[in-house]
C-alpha cells in the first residue's frame, strides 16, 4: 500500500511542480492576496477528480486486456522517461517565474471561474493527469492509495503555493531554484519509470 501511495505523490509531484500555467495562476491571486485559498482548493479538488477517474476507469479497462496493459506499461515508462530527460535539459537553461500585475480586485466567482478555465481548458491537464497518472495508477497494487499519493502531493504542493506566497516569490524567482527543481523531478520520474520496469 505505501509503495503505490508513494508511487503517486512522487508521480503527481514531479508533473505539477514544473512551471506552467495553473502554478503561475495560483502564484499570482496569492501573491495579490485575491480569493487565493479557495483557487487553490479548487485546484487540489480536480487534481484528485481527475486523478481518481483515470485511475478507476482505466484500471477496469486493464485488468481485463493484457495487450491494452502492457502498452499503458511501456507507454507510461517512455513518458517518464522522456520528461525525466527534458526536466534535466530545463535544469541546464534559465528560467524562471514571472508573474504579471494585475489592476483592481476581482470578485470570488470570476476568480475560480478563470481557476477552471486555466485547469480544465489545458489539453495538457487530461493527457498527464487523466492518461499518464491515471495509466500508472490503474497498474498500481493499490490504486486507491495511489490516488490519495496523487492528491497528496497536488495538497501540499498548491497549499504551499497560496499560504506561502508571500516567502516563495523571491526564491521562485531565481533560475536555480527551478534547476533544484527540475533535477528532482527528473530523478523521480526516472525512478518510477525503473519500477515499472522491474515489475514486467
């Protein structure tokens, strides 16, 4: 059970730790101060959604085609594989997050409307949370504790972001926190990705 809830925290954390929109959103109404705890539950509640519907439905799906299993299996370790290299080439660039200022407050629900909009609208978000996490976990000893695993780490992680605003903007501003960042994704993704091959 511990094995595939870590599995999930490790999985999850290494995809949403990366620099992309929904970070940089939540970042922003934190670092303003505006409705930024709710945006964040409101993350943390469709991660796990989504997670738990690849996850169920896709582990049905599996146990009952062996071919569809082990393409879902080495598919999962080419992916992991695969952004496990290109986080290590985004260690070896400058990056970092910046955030836009924004003129007057806005209200509570055209705040989490522009939250599900910047979740639910990225086709990015039902390709590595649906499909790939959902994959992984369907494949999992234990696929409910890999869920929670997963909606652990979007809690910490999105938590972190809207409460500690404030002292993370700075550090987050720096290229070579990114870097830190990006090689401990890599080495999670590519620890994953050997499990998966050592359970074929």
């Amino acid at each position: 059970m511990w094995q595939s809830y870590l599995n999930g925290l490790l999985v999850a954390a290494g995809l949403i730790m990366a620099i992309g929109t929904q970070n940089a959103f939540v970042l922003a109404q934190s670092l303003r101060r505006e409705h930024h705890l709710p945006v964040a539950m409101l993350c943390i509640a469709c991660d796990a959604l989504l997670v738990a519907a690849g996850v169920f439905g896709l582990a049905n799906v599996l146990a009952h085609n062996p071919t569809v299993l082990a393409v879902a299996r080495w598919g999962g370790v080419l992916f992991l594989l695969c952004y496990g290299a290109l986080a290590l080439r985004r260690a070896c660039s400058r990056q970092s997050l910046q955030q836009n200022e924004v003129v007057g407050l806005r209200s509570r629900r055209a705040v989490l409307l522009s939250a599900l909009a910047v979740t639910l609208l990225n086709p990015h978000v039902y390709l590595d949370t649906v499909l790939l996490i959902g994959s992984l976990g369907a494949q999992q000893s234990v696929p409910g504790a890999y869920v929670v695993g997963a909606a652990s780490a979007s809690l910490l992680w999105f938590s972190t972001l809207a409460i500690g605003a404030a002292w993370l903007a700075p550090w987050l501003a720096r290229p070579a926190t990114w870097r830190v960042l990006d090689l401990l994704v890599a080495v999670m993704m590519f620890s994953v990705a050997a499990q998966l091959i050592r359970a074929v």
